[in-house]
RNA sequence: GUACAGGUAGCCGAGUGGUCUAAGGCAUCUGGUUGCAACCCAGAAUUUUCGCAGGUUCAAAUCCUGUCCUGUAUUCCA
C-alpha cells in the first residue's frame, strides 16, 4: 500500500486515487530560457521514478504524467532581448535541450507536456470566472490581481497565516494592489513585449495562472497528485489553489509532493558564487546513470549535496552492482519480475513508504552480493536472479545499461581506444604464459597510467575504465 | 521576526518508542582467492553513539520542552 507525504498534510497519508485504479500528476516543469541544472535533473529524475513506480502498481496506461513548459514569463522576455533573439526560436532552442537532458538521464517523457502559450484561452477564462465572482480585480495600472483576502483558505499549503506574511513582507508593495498579498494574473503588456488580445487589454498570463490552466485542462479540476521543487511551494504553489478552488468552489488536488534542493559543496548553487552546474557539464565527467544514482541515494525530499566526491562515490557503489552483472546475459529472458520473491517484496515495501528509494537500492545490493555467490556455483540461478535485480532496478531506471558498456566507459575522449587496451592485454597474457611477471607488471602499470584497470579471471583478464 | 525543511558513525545515507548490538553504499583493515594486484567471497574496526541540554517512559536516534546551527520561503528560482 503507496504511503505518500503529502505537504497540504503535513502528513504521510494513504494513497488513494480519485478515480479507482486510475492517477492524475501534474508538476511543474521548466521555465525555458537557460539549460537545466543539477537542481532540474533531480525533479525530472524524482518525478520519473515516482511515475514508473505508479505506472508499475496502477498499469501503465493508467497513469498519466503531466509536466508543463512555461514559455512565457519576464526571464524569458529579458533573456530573448539580451540574445536579441526571438522569444519563439529562444523557448524551441531550451526545450529541445531539455529534451536531451531529461532523455540522457533516463527520464521518459511525460504522457503531456503543455506549453503555457497554447493554453491561453483556458488561462483567460479562468481569469475571467475570477473576475466574475470578485475574486479578481482589475487595479489602477491595468494588471489583473488575485484579491487573496477573498480565498478563505490561503496559506493552508505553505502553513502561512496572512498576517504573518504581511508583516515579514520586504517586497515594495505594487500600488495598484489593494493588498500587498495580491498577485498577478495579467499584465499589460508593455510596448515591444509579446502580448495576447484579453477583455483587460494587451498583455500576457502571471506566472501562477498558467499552471492553474494548463493542470486544469489536462486533468480536469480536482486530480491527485501535484510535485514540484520545494521552492515553489510557496507561493507558486499555494496561488494555483487559490486560482483553481477560487473558481471552481472545490479541492483542486489532493496530495502535494515536493522535492528538496540541491545544494554544491554545502553552498547554495547560484551563478555568483561560480558553483552553478548545469547537466550537460557535469555529463562531460560522468555517465548520466552516475548522476542518477547519486540522485536516487537520497531521499527525495532530503536536502542533496552536490560534490565530485559524492559522484565519485555514486560511480564506485554503481561500479559494485555492474561488476556482479557481468558476464550474466538475460536478453532471452522475457518471464516476468517475481513479485511475491522476497527482495521484490522489500524493494516495494521500501517504494510503499513514500518512495524510499535509498533502501531499495540496499535490496539490489544484497541481490548483487547473493548474484556473486551464485555465479560459482549455479549458472542458471545465477541468471535468473540477475534478471530479476534488472527488473527491480529498472523501477529506477538504474542499471538499464549493459553491464561491460558500463563499466568500460565511452573510449571517445583522447586515451587508448579498445583495440589497443586488447592489444596490450594480448601481450601480457603472452608474458604471463612465460611467468614473465615483470612485463606483466608493466603492461599492468601502462594501462593503469591510462585508467585501465585490469581483472584476472579464469576466463581470462577483462578491464574497466577508472 | 514568522513559517517550512534539515542536523544520524571517517564520509554518503536509511531508520519516527523495544527485533537499533543504527540498513545499505563509499573509504579503511584482516583472512581466503591471485604470481602480485584488481574483482569477488568471509569477517573486522571505526560508535556505548544519533546537533546540544533537560524531561516523559520499564524502554528513545525515534515522544515532549528548551536551545544552537544550516537551508529555503516571505522577492524570480526545481
């Protein structure tokens, strides 16, 4: 039974869907005018783990995963005409690189993925049914404003009262709001500023109301589950259910996931302080499955730190799980995961409980460790149970690689290339024939000069990069 | 100021009243294996300890109170 911390809450709760059998989650994806950092790569990667374990209890076809692109906001206007770019051609450029990062994690795409621009008649018309029970106004300088004051319940997700946010209030108040809490829903737009044709005048979507629509109209107004990073909590987050329960009168969802930050050696990652790492870089030093399962080691919500040497340690505890499914080929495998074995039952009891996946991944540890006992002596059971520490891993999207790929690394990069490592293994077992442990040594030593580590077996000596 | 997250052994990181003599990983050590290594296997130590100080309890990392520290939000941010 999936448990899940639900923020509105505060609590674990049961999960139960709206609909039996059927699951609706929305998050809050991108705002497209920069690539994606490490802080993006974790809510991709957290929210791809939590659909694939929903789709694997509910059924695939069950499940729907929506993840939007906000395409129209003020850092993409500012950015478009630092670039002296077209906003269009700047969005298009960030989402196909976003494209490429989320696929080289192993991140799925999501079932929908709405762009804020193409939901703009559902966003007016939400406005519109604001304005129309008086929640909404229309102030002095032609922006239409949230009158929170009107939404009984505002501050139930961030656990904020009204009077404690006003009062610890730092932002210069906007004087065409009646109240400093108001926020925006439509902005005048200003001249050379893209801008839609709306009953208020030119001008475009605040922030907020574009999730508010774009979840609406693709799942409907009351649905299960909304994730997002741990920043937009508030007030992002609690202004999409004043927007939605505003004008429909009921729950907007019912359970709130978060995500924690990612912080980079203990700081704050920010572009001042030069520690701001975005995935393609990081991918330049470490295969993406790295990056994931440093991801996956924690808990979603912990706060994460970002090191080279907790990569490093990633690499090391993924290079222990490989080096057990070597040699173990299950490509004409196709039973299915036994679910009722007992390290299937750990791995979802550990999945049930909010999706705890740093202990899921010690069951596939004490699965490697029972495959590499097994490879002495049983063949068959051997296979067999490295095809299930695939399936199970597959729930995370780890160890989806071939195990020799894997360990040998990309030969791309300058360095030896795989038929001179042959080579040079080649000579060595030569001069291991002849005893002569000297060239052996060196061989040894020229490889590892190179990054090549070598493994005797019986069956011969096979290598890995470092 | 207020709110919300966190503070666990060398490091990473699970664990929310008894099975904790704190999962798992990384690093370290010993033994087996090996020509020597690496990988792997078996085992060990790092800790009478879970930010600190009190308290509740037969029993606390886990509950309560206080306190310190870090981060986030309150302003765009995953």
């Amino acid at each position: 039974m999936l448990h899940i911390q639900n923020t509105l809450s505060g609590k674990k709760e049961l999960f139960t869907p709206i609909h039996p059998g059927k699951v609706n989650m929305y998050v809050c994806g991108m705002t497209v005018y920069d690539f994606c950092h490490i802080g993006h790569a974790r809510v991709l990667v957290v929210f791809d783990v939590i659909t694939r374990y929903l789709r694997k209890i509910y059924g695939s076809e069950n499940v729907t995963y929506v993840r939007n692109i906000t395409d129209i906001d003020d850092k993409i206007i500012a950015r478009a005409i630092e670039n002296g770019e077209d906003i269009n051609s700047l969005t298009n450029r960030f989402i196909e690189a976003m494209h490429e990062d989320a696929d080289a994690l192993g991140v799925k795409r999501p079932d929908i993925e709405p762009r804020a621009t193409e939901h703009m008649d559902e966003i007016l018309k939400m406005i519109q049914t604001l304005i129309d029970k008086g929640m909404a106004y229309q102030g002095d300088n032609g922006d239409v404003y949230y009158q929170v004051s009107k939404f009984e319940t505002y501050g139930q997700l961030a656990k904020k009262n009204l009077d404690d946010l006003q009062s610890g209030s730092r932002v210069e108040v906007e004087q065409s709001k009646r109240d400093p809490m108001d926020f925006v829903l439509w902005k005048m737009a200003k001249p050379d500023e893209p801008s839609w044709d709306s009953p208020w005048g030119e001008g475009r979507p605040g922030w907020h109301i574009e999730c508010s629509a774009m979840s609406v109209s693709c799942l409907g107004d009351h649905f299960d589950i909304h994730g997002g990073g741990l920043d937009l909590k508030f007030p992002h987050h609690e202004n999409e259910i004043a927007q939605s329960e505003g004008c429909t009168g009921h729950k907007f969802v019912n359970y709130w996931i978060h995500n924690g930050f990612v912080r980079v050696d203990d700081e704050k990652m920010s572009k001042s302080l030069g520690n701001f790492f975005i995935i393609r870089d990081v991918l330049k030093s470490y295969a993406p499955e790295v990056i994931r399962y440093f991801i996956l080691n924690s808990h979603y919500m912990s706060p994460l730190n970002y090191s080279d040497e907790n990569l490093d340690k990633a690499k090391a505890s993924l290079t222990t799980l490989y080096q057990s499914l070597l040699n173990i080929d299950v490509s004409d495998m196709n039973d299915s995961l036994i679910e009722d074995s007992d390290y299937a039952q750990r791995f979802f009891k550990a999945m049930d409980d909010d999706f705890n996946t740093p202990m899921a991944i010690s069951v596939l540890f004490d699965m490697s460790h029972e495959l590499n006992r097994l490879k002495e002596k049983d063949d068959e059971q051997a296979k067999a149970l490295g095809f299930q520490l695939k399936k199970l891993a597959e729930l995370l999207g780890l160890l989806e690689n071939d195990a020799q790929q894997f360990l040998q690394g990309s030969t791309s990069e300058g360095g030896l290339s795989d038929d001179e490592i042959n080579d040079l293994i080649e000579q060595r077992a030569a001069a291991k024939q002849e005893k002569n442990w000297s060239e052996c040594d060196r061989i040894r030593d020229v490889l590892d000069a190179e990054d090549i580590l070598l493994e005797d077996t019986p069956e011969g000596t096979r290598w890995r990069r470092k």
